[in-house]
C-alpha cells in the first residue's frame, strides 16, 4: 500500500482539506456576530435568534460519528465532496431566507453538510500523508481550525459593515468552491460492501442531540424538570445504544477503539482540555469588562495572542509528535497551560493589557503543544480500516468538550461566578485531568499497542534522540 501521496498531488489534496476546514469552522463562528442584525429583520426576539448558532452546533454533534461509519463504505473522498456539494447549496439558500423556521432548515442543511466533511477529514489526512508525516499534518490543520476560529469574527463584521446579513453565510462560499476543485486531488476512494446501520445511526444521533440539547435548555432557562427529563431519555437511549454496539464489528460509536486504553486516555484528554480552554475563551471577555471595565476591541485584542501564538505552536508540535511520544509534548503542553491558567486566574487588579496579553500567550502556546500530538495518535493508533471512525471521534470529542465548556460558562454566569477567578481555576483543574492522561500513555504497555493492532503507531520510546 502507497504511503500518503505523491508530489504534486499531496499539496493539492492539503489545499483542498484546508479549504473545506475553513469554511466549516468559519460558517460555525461567524453566524455570532451577524445574529442582532438578524433578529432586526426578520422581527425575531434575540433569545430566538440565537438558535441559528445552536441548531447548527447541535446537528454537527449528533451526524459527525454517523457520517464516519458511511464515510468507511461509500469512500472517504466522496463522503468529502458531497459535504462540501451540500454545505455550498445550502449557504447560498441563505439568500432566500425571510422567516427565522426556514433559515433553521437552511442552517441544518449546512451542519449536516460540515458533518459530512469534518467526519472524513482526519481520515483523509492520514491518507494523504506518508507515516513519518502524520503529524505534521495535523498540526497544520489546528493552525486552520484556530486561524478560522480567530478570523471568522473579524470576517462577520467586515461583511455585515458592506453587505446585508445573508453575505456573511456566503462568504464561506469561495472556500467551497476551492475545496471541491482541489477535491478532486484527494485520495480516490474506496468503499467497502459493508451494511449500514441505519438504526444505529439514528440512536447515535439521538444520544448526542437529547444530552446536549438538554444541557442548553437547562441553563438557558427553561423548567429544570423539562430538561432533566430531555437529558436522561439522551442517556437511556445511549444506554441501549452501547449494548447493542459492543456486538458490532464495525460500531458507529468507536466502542472498540475506546476498550483500548491508549485511544481511551487520548479521549478523555482532549475532551477536558477542549472545555477547560472553551471555559476561559468564554468567560474572559465577561471578565475583562464586567470586573476590569474594559472595552470590546481591547478585550478582542487581549484574546488575540491565544490563537496567534497557537498558530506557532500548533505545527512545531505536529512536527515534534511525528519523533517523540504524544504523552512527554501533551503532558508538557498541558502543564504549561495549568501554570497559565492559575496566573490568569490571580492577574492583578488593575492589570495592563500585557499583564494579560502575555497569559493568553503562554497559555495557547500550552494547549497548542497538547492538541496535534493528541490527535496523531488517536488517528496513527488506529487500524487503518477504521481511520474514518477515529477521525470522527476527534472531531466529536472537541464540538462535544467545546459546547460542554460553554455550556460551563453560562453556568458558572448563571451562579455568579462565571466574571471572576472561577473559570480559570476550573479550567486549570481540566487541564490538570488531560496532563495526568497523558503522562499515563507513557506506560509501556499502554503507549505501545500491538503491532498488528496499530499500523502507525506513535514514536517508541527507543526512537527518542
């Protein structure tokens, strides 16, 4: 079997993934800014509008692991393109969006086109790289999804400053468009005469939806009861959803994956690492300006060297997990960010815009280090016929850590304490957790599976020089 792509072809296929992350990760974001403009014109109450931003979330949660396990057997590119096909012709449905129930639909139609996508991509990578490169790739695709993230903002206002609101959707248009071109690059597929299971499917879909969406209801007001019984029907149907995994050769839900302890603690690892950086991304900003009095741009610039310095960090890291184990850079990574964090946690009382800026730094420099080497080796540690389901394991451990560390934020908000040194702290304890996982992969007989179990297996520990 070939190992990753030949040039020039290999360079073609990254612009094309590139492309297709960026635009899933800007349409995510940018919807944020545009939302009081929206909820002006088509007359809707700001509580309302804000289901634009959550329906799209919710519906990317509940169809990233289905569309992997579809991925597998109709073929990673296709499953690739057709996302991008249906993201693009939904975006530009955006257009003929006059009431707020049919821009929903048009917003799910985009979500289940980015699921689409984002389920496969990680897979894809794999594919596209040769071994000894893993890494590096996917540390160069954290540079775009944290590059995306910080653009997407700055986007939305430039476009609602020129154009109606249906433009700030469209803007994702071209990178659409690139992606499907370049698509053509990526690696032909390969489907498998596999049976999907649809009911499987729905019950996955079901789990994350009824979970999560009971989550947001319960912090944003609605009857405690209401919620609690919308979250435990979630966890009843996930129930009987594992059982009826475990007999599966193939689970939707990577159950066999997860009874490894090395993809386990790489789970758990990202998940709290994903909220603890959501909490203090989220609660910064109201406590910049609620207890320090600050203004909207300076707090914007305050946050901005996180993603600057992650967009450093980000690729050193990927390339350095390709020669040393994932737990020595993650548990460095992760302890970097706990050290961040209690600092950010007791700044001083009137502090300077270095005073934080220098934090944010130092602490998206830590997570930075964290996340690729993670990655690499959920990705590299699995059998190569189930790149799909890992990649869409990572991709859901961080939408599912980051809409739980906002749903953390408003919490903590709704208590009280969201504006002061509580999030940090509870994001240092976070950090904490994901730095013990991954110092735990350096047992042997937990960092280095079978190797007829891991075709590309993370760096042993005899290759370390």
């Amino acid at each position: 079997m070939q190992d990753g792509l030949p040039k020039p072809r290999r360079y073609l296929a990254v612009a094309a993934i590139s492309a297709g992350t960026a635009l899933t990760i800007i349409d995510g974001g940018i919807a944020t800014v545009a939302l009081p403009t929206i909820a002006r014109d088509l007359s809707v109450d700001s509580s309302a509008v804000v289901t634009v931003v959550t329906v799209y979330q919710l519906i990317l949660a509940m169809a990233l692991l289905p569309f992997s396990g579809l991925g597998d057997r109709i073929g990673l590119k296709r499953m690739y393109q057709y996302g991008q096909l249906i993201f693009t012709v939904a975006t530009l449905l955006c257009f003929f969006a006059k009431s707020l129930p049919f821009l929903l639909v048009v917003r799910a139609a985009q979500a289940l086109g980015a699921a689409a996508a984002l389920s496969v991509s990680s897979a894809l990578i794999r594919s596209i790289y040769p071994t000894k490169q893993l890494g590096r790739g996917l540390g160069i695709n954290s540079v775009v999804v944290s590059s995306s993230a910080a653009l997407a903002p700055t986007l939305g206002g430039l476009v609602l400053a020129i154009a109606p609101w249906p433009w700030v959707f469209a803007s994702a248009v071209p990178f659409a468009i690139a992606s499907l071109v370049l698509g053509r690059a990526l690696p032909d597929p390969v489907p498998r005469e596999e049976k999907f299971d649809v009911l499987g499917a729905v019950m996955c879909a079901a789990m994350f939806g009824l979970v999560i969406g009971g989550a947001e209801t319960a912090v944003h007001g609605s009857s405690p009861v209401v919620s609690a019984a919308i979250v435990l029907t979630g966890l009843l149907i996930g129930y009987y959803f594992v059982r009826r995994e475990r007999g599966e050769t193939k689970p939707i839900l990577p159950i066999d994956l997860l009874a490894r302890p090395v993809l386990a603690l790489s789970a758990i690892g990202a998940y709290t690492a994903f909220i603890a950086s959501m909490t203090l991304l989220l609660s910064t900003p109201f406590r910049l300006t609620h207890s320090f009095g600050w203004g909207a741009a300076e707090v914007g610039a305050a946050i901005a060297p996180w993603p600057l310095t992650n967009m450093v960090v980000a690729p050193l890291s990927g390339w350095l997990s390709d020669r040393y184990p994932a737990g020595i850079l993650g548990g460095v990574g992760m302890a970097i960010s706990i050290v961040a964090l209690l600092l950010i946690a007791f700044i001083p009382p009137d502090p300077s815009y270095f005073d934080i800026a220098w934090r944010m730094a130092l602490c998206g420099s830590g997570f930075g280090m964290f996340m690729p080497p993670n990655a690499r080796l959920i990705i590299g540690s699995a059998p190569r016929e189930r790149a799909a389901a890992a990649g869409g394991l990572v991709s859901t451990v961080r939408l599912v850590g980051q809409t739980t560390g906002a749903t953390l934020v408003a919490a903590l908000l709704a208590m009280g304490i969201g504006a002061g040194m509580a999030p940090p702290l509870v994001a240092a304890g976070l950090a904490l957790i994901a730095g013990l996982c991954s110092i735990a992969r350096l047992r042997p007989s937990i960092r280095n599976p079978a190797t007829e179990e891991a075709e590309d297996m993370q760096p042993a520990q005899t290759t370390v020089r």
